[in-house]
C-alpha cells in the first residue's frame, strides 16, 4: 500500500518535532470566453477539484528545503542569501522566485521543508505553474503567521513570479483562478479591470471532463500574435467607432460596415459572438439550465473552429468524439488553442462509457492516448486537514 503523504514526509525529511501542515492549491479550467482577454472580454474560468498539495513543516533554521513526488531534484533556499532564477533549479524556480517575492515585500519567513504531491498534469494548460505560486505563497505566508485573508494580492504576486521570474508572459486568469475559486463556482473576470464576480455552477448530475489531447500545443506563440495583430487591425479599420474598451464591444453591423475582407470578419465574429455567450453563459448557469450552458460550449467550439481558426485536428477530433457519445451536453476547446485540453459537459452516469467511447474514436484517428480527468468547480488555495 501506498504511504500516507505525512508518512512520505517524515521518510523523506526524517522525524522532527514541529507540526506538519497542509496546503492545496487546485489547477483551473476557463469554462468559455477564449481569445477575447485581449479584447476587453469576459473569461469564466473555475478552480478544479484536482491541485497540488504542500505538506510543510516549520525548520528551526533560515533554510526552505522543497522536494517534488514529481521530480528527483531537491532544492534548498537559504533565505539570508539573494534568490536569482537559475536553469540548474529546475522546477524549483516557481517556489524559489515567490519566496524571493515575499522577501522583498519584508515578509518575515521562516525556514521550512515542503513536500509536494499533485493530481494535476503538469504543461497539460491546467495552470500546475500558477497552481505551484499561489500554494507556494498561501502555505509559508501562513507558516510565518502572516495573513492570507487578501487572495487577489496572491494571485497578483504569483503572476508577478510567473513574468519576471520565471519570464512567462502570462496574463492574470490563471493565478486568480488558482487563489480565489470557489466550490460549485466560477469567476467572472475582466482580466484588464482585474474585476470579477462569482457565478454559480451547479452541475447537478453532470460533471465536466477534462479531455488532454496528448498534443503538444505548437506554433501557438505565432498564431497567438498573427490572432493579436488581426483584431487591432480590424479595430484601425473600425476608425471611430472603434470601441475605446476593447473590440467585444463593437456591433457586428460597425463590422459589416468598416471591414471588408472576409478573413479579418471572421476573427470579429468570433470576439464579438463570444463574450454574448460568456454573458449568456453566466445567465443560463445561474438558472440552473446546464443543457442550453453545453450548448453554449459547443457554439464557442464551432466559432474557434470557423472563424478564429485555432482549433487544429486533434481538438476538434476530440470535440467531435464527446459529441457523438452519449451523455454528452457540449463540448468545446480551452486554452490558447491547436492542442491541450478540452471540456466536456457529462451526465455523470454516462462518464464510463463516454470516456470509453471518445478514448477509442480519438485513438482511432490520431493513434495518440487521450488522457481524461473528470472535475467540478472547487474551492481555491486553502489549508487542509486530509490528504486531497
Ligand atoms: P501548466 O501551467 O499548463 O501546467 P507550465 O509549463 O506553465 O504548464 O508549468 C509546468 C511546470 O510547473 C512544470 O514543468 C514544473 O516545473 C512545474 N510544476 C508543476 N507541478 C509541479 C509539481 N507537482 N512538482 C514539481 N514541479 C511542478
Ligand atoms: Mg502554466
């Protein structure tokens, strides 16, 4: 049998005397609203029920030692000495550059040794990263005594970690997703106001799968950009009328009227239609309607597919899998896009055989292993008291 993590713990750092703690930090999903953050849009993002978890005890000294169940390499901080990104660290950095962050806020750490364990995939596009800082932060402001209560500022200091140290120009959906979800929740967040509320997602008898597409996601960084460059170029053309707050906030007849090639239209459309069924989205699931929700999930497919083009062959193959199987409300690409992951809205008594029955169509045609997580909406970072 498997040993408990608190078992693992004391085998790894050996017996000691101060108490063990718990963190958990989950990964997130965006549930709709792709490709218009840079728009002025809305993301529905929401925490997963799986995370990683930090199990911690305090050390008498200034050292934070950092151990992965994922990874052979041990790191160790001395928090009396500078902290620098260093390739040689490994996953350390994540760790390391938010201790260097609560450092240079005059945070007053204590030594520690960390142990983490995960049911999250890691550069799946499940946010293990932000998942790594948000837990990072949560678990020793909380062994220092400091107070953990402000989560936007966690998430603010994760991205910061994630930018400058790490040097992933992320934006701020991620760590906000990973520090202030909420059960049975999403967020809905403007990620250049920083503003967000809560949306009930109560997925009664449904659960959402997550479908890992196994495909590397590629040539993403120069679509990502090409994507950026069409829409401020549909917004020069939109001259002024141009939406001042992004380009969601256009008409579609302003489009019409001001642009005339058919592929910039395209890429309009898809901005446009989707933040209406982000705000429909939000609507329909404080109703408790989740079929006219998997519906919506499966027109954000089809415009990504049709008009933004960053879908690619395996997604919509997976996407067409979930389909086709039964129990399946709707289905829809997350991410940036021509790999990683997909969701899928399932009866939750359907799931054995939908699994079954996307597994070997996408096998089928792409000869690849999918991989398949089922999730709800779950809580952000908290300490915990069981192994999660
Ligand atoms: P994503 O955030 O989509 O999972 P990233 O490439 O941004 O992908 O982050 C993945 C990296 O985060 C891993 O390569 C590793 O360095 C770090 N990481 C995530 N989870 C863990 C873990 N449990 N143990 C060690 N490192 C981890
Ligand atoms: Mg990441």
């Amino acid at each position: 049998m498997r040993p408990s993590v608190v078992e693992e713990f004391v085998h790894v750092y050996s017996p000691g005397s101060h108490e063990i703690r718990s963190f958990f930090a989950p990964g997130r999903v965006n549930l709709i609203g792709e490709h218009i953050d840079y728009n002025g849009g809305l993301v529905m993002p929401a925490a997963l029920t799986q995370g990683i978890t930090a199990t911690c005890r305090p050390r008498s000294d200034r050292l934070v030692r950092l151990r992965s169940r994922e990874d052979t390499l041990s790191i160790e901080i001395d928090l009396d000495r500078p902290i620098t990104p260093d390739p040689a660290r490994g996953w350390g950095n994540y760790p390391a550059g938010v201790v260097s962050e609560l450092l240079l806020r005059g945070i007053n750490l204590n030594g520690a040794d960390v142990l983490f364990t995960t049911t999250l995939p890691q550069g799946a596009g499940l946010s293990s990263s932000a998942a790594m800082e948000v837990l990072t932060a949560f678990s020793l402001l909380t062994l220092a005594g400091a107070p953990t209560s402000d989560l936007k500022a966690i998430a603010l200091l994760g991205q910061k970690v994630e930018n400058q140290f790490i040097g992933v120009n992320c934006g701020i959906m991620d760590q906000f997703a990973v520090a202030l979800g909420k059960k049975d929740c999403a967020l809905l967040l403007n990620c250049e106001s920083q503003e967000y509320h809560y949306v009930p997602v109560a997925l009664d008898s449904h659960v959402l799968v997550i479908m890992d597409t196994a495909w590397q996601r590629r040539l993403t960084d120069s679509k990502y950009n090409e994507r950026r460059a069409q829409c401020d170029a549909v917004l020069r053309l939109l001259g002024e009328d141009a939406p001042r707050d992004g380009l969601v906030h256009a008409s579609w007849d302003q489009v019409l009227f001001h642009v005339s090639d058919p592929t910039l239209r395209r890429r309009a459309r898809h901005v446009i239609s989707e933040q209406t069924r982000v705000e429909q989205a939000s609507q329909v699931l404080a109703s408790g309607n989740l079929a006219a929700f998997g519906r919506l999930l499966t027109a954000s497919h089809t415009s990504l597919r049709e008009d933004y083009e960053v879908t690619g062959p395996h997604l919509d193959t997976i996407v067409d899998a979930a389909l086709h199987a039964t129990g399946c409300l709707g289905a829809r690409m997350t991410g940036a896009g021509f790999g990683g992951c997909a969701i899928a809205l399932v009866e939750q008594e359907a799931v054995p055989d939908f699994t079954a029955s996307v597994r070997s169509a996408y096998l089928r045609e792409t000869r690849l292993e999918p991989a398949f997580y089922e999730t709800h909406a779950a809580d952000g970072a908290h300490e915990t008291t069981e192994e999660e």
